[in-house]
C-alpha cells in the first residue's frame, strides 16, 4: 500500500493491521527510487546515510519488549532490550558512512578548489526536466539519459563545448522533488554544493508539464534551503517541441525571462551557447600584459582562463592583449 504522505511510525503501524498490507509513505519510495539508481560510491553512501536516518525511528521490537542481560565490549548492557540493540547498530553503521563520505568530500572539495577561478555553470531543476539530455546536448559529454525520475544522483562536471576561452565548466545536479524528504536533502547537500558555487544557474523547466509551475517553486525553495538563492538564474523552458504553437505564445507572455528550447534542437542549443558565454562575458574587462621570458609559464595559464585577442614576442618577453575577469587579471599582475 502506497500513500503519498510521509507518515510517522505509529500510522504506518495502524495503517498495516488494519489493511493486513506493507505500507510505504512518500519518503520510503522515493528512497527506494535513490537506491536503485545510485551508482557511484559517493552516491551509495549517501543514499544509505538517508535511508538508514529514515528507518531508525521504525525500527520495530521483534522479541516481544522483553529485555535481555549482557555485556562486553559491542555487546548488548545490562537491560539493554533488542529494540535498543537494533537502534545502536543503526547509529554506529550512519556514523561509519558517515565517516566515509566525509573523506570523498574532502577530494571532491580540493577539486572545486582547483576550479575556483573557472566559470561555473549548473544545471538544476526538478526531476526528469531534461537537464541531463541539456548536459549532452551543450558539453558533448556521454552522460546518461532517461525518461524516468531521478536519473541522476552524481554531480558531473564538464567542460561547455565548443570549448570557450576561458573555459566555462556545466555541471548536472540530482533533479528536484516535492516534499523531497529531509534525510535526502541533508545527504545530498554535498552533492548541490555545485548549485551553490556556481556563478549562473540553468533552472531546467519541462514547459510541456502543467505542473511546472509549481515545480519552479519546488526548484526555488530547495535552493535557498542549500544557500543557492543569491546566485543568478535562467529559466529554461526545455521540450518546448512538445507544446503546440498557442501554448508557445502563452508561455512567451508568462515568461518574458525565459528561453524557450528543446534540448534536441542544435540551433537551441547554440543558442543557449552562446547565451552563457555572454552572460560571462559581461564581465570581462580588456587589458594587456608583457610576461618575461623568464615567466613565460604564465602564458599557458593566461591562456587557459583569459581570452587572448592578440600575441606578441620582443627583446622583453611576450605582450598579449586579452580580456579577462578582474579577479583573474590581478591574481596575473600580481605573478608577473
């Protein structure tokens, strides 16, 4: 029996002598879904730190409440029932994962560390919106795509292509859901860190969707519950091939901001391409710079994160005329 509330122990309880039936709430079916889509380790760790959060709180007395003599080191204490048992051995095996997951968000923290001058793009929305396919269709990577809900629990990070100079980084995030339960948001909070440092977020809306309305909504609230609602958004109207031409003209009116789009179409998503690199561009400032010879590891780097207009060689050294983001040009004069 499936009921589409969270429901407290005790309810679920009653619900299952009354209907003689398992009964699952929102929560444990969405976990279930998490669980059978994860697929790396950081994924599976978190998954299980939520799905083990979930069920502590029902774990259930299984020897009748009676309450059992014991001791040693591990073993059950004086009095201590199987219903107690049980619940420490939750909280031990959470702790473990728990320990486990931190050291693979340490790596995961040094790596956006090395990219924290780059021009970061995330993608995010609800569940099953399309961003996955948007991924493919703007890095050219091989990411995987589904029609179904929650395709995607990794953070992949790729490189937009064609490649820009300096380069912009995309990243896909896990989909969205109403009532998302809170042991998943907790786990996952990590993972949408992407979200939260990124300087453009692409809100991926499925326009032919009647509920996408509140699906915004859903997208909104997850975002300032992880920190996310100060950085700047574009909404996406994507599968905007499935909507029929008045419907398109509505939607136009609605929602002047937004890109109407289909991640299928090439010239969509050039578009779109082209869109954020004009969204980093603004920003760039033009300048030039003489690196001596005796720098001129500093000419490859000016190459990887400016955009170099014109290059030079004299006596001195190398003079490049270029544009680039202030931080990134001071961080530059400072080295030379």
């Amino acid at each position: 029996m499936l009921v589409d509330h969270d429901l407290s122990p005790s309810q679920a309880r009653n619900l299952e002598r009354a209907t003689s039936a398992e009964v699952l709430d929102r929560s444990a079916v969405i976990l279930a879904i998490f669980q059978r889509h994860a697929r790396s380790r950081e994924a599976r760790l978190q998954v299980e730190i939520a799905r083990l959060s979930y069920w502590a709180p029902r774990v259930r007395e299984q020897s009748g409440g009676k309450d059992r003599e014991g001791g040693g080191i591990g073993g059950r204490g004086a009095g201590e029932s199987q219903l107690e048992l049980d619940r420490r051995k939750l909280r031990d095996r959470i702790a473990e994962l728990r320990a486990e997951i931190k050291a693979i968000e340490h790596e995961a923290g040094v790596r956006r560390q090395r990219r924290e001058e780059q021009n970061k793009v995330a993608l995010v929305g609800y569940t099953n919106a399309g961003k996955s396919s948007l991924m493919r269709a703007l890095t050219g990577s091989g990411v995987a795509v589904a029609d179904r809900l929650f395709a995607t629990l990794d953070t992949t990070v790729r490189a937009l292509q064609p490649e820009a100079k300096p380069r912009i980084l995309v990243s896909d995030t896990v989909g969205f859901i109403k009532k998302l339960p809170h042991e998943l948001v907790a786990s996952f909070r990590s993972t949408l860190v992407e979200a939260r440092d990124a300087e453009l977020l692409l809100q991926v809306v499925d326009a032919a969707d009647s509920a996408f309305p509140a699906q915004i909504e859903v997208t909104r609230a997850v975002l300032q519950d992880i920190g996310a609602q100060q950085v700047p958004r574009l909404l996406l109207l994507n599968k905007i091939d499935r909507v029929d031409a008045a419907r398109r003209k509505e939607l136009r009116s609605e929602y002047p901001d937004a890109l109407l789009l289909s991640a299928k179409d090439p010239e969509d998503v050039a578009y779109l391409h082209g869109h954020i690199r004009d969204f980093f561009e603004r920003d760039m400032i033009e300048a030039e710079l003489s690196i001596p010879y005796a720098k001129q590891k500093l000419v490859a780097e000016i190459h990887a994160s400016c955009r170099v207009l014109s290059e030079a060689h004299d006596e001195h050294g190398t003079r490049l005329r270029l544009r680039a983001r202030p931080e990134v040009l001071a961080r530059l004069r400072a080295a030379v």
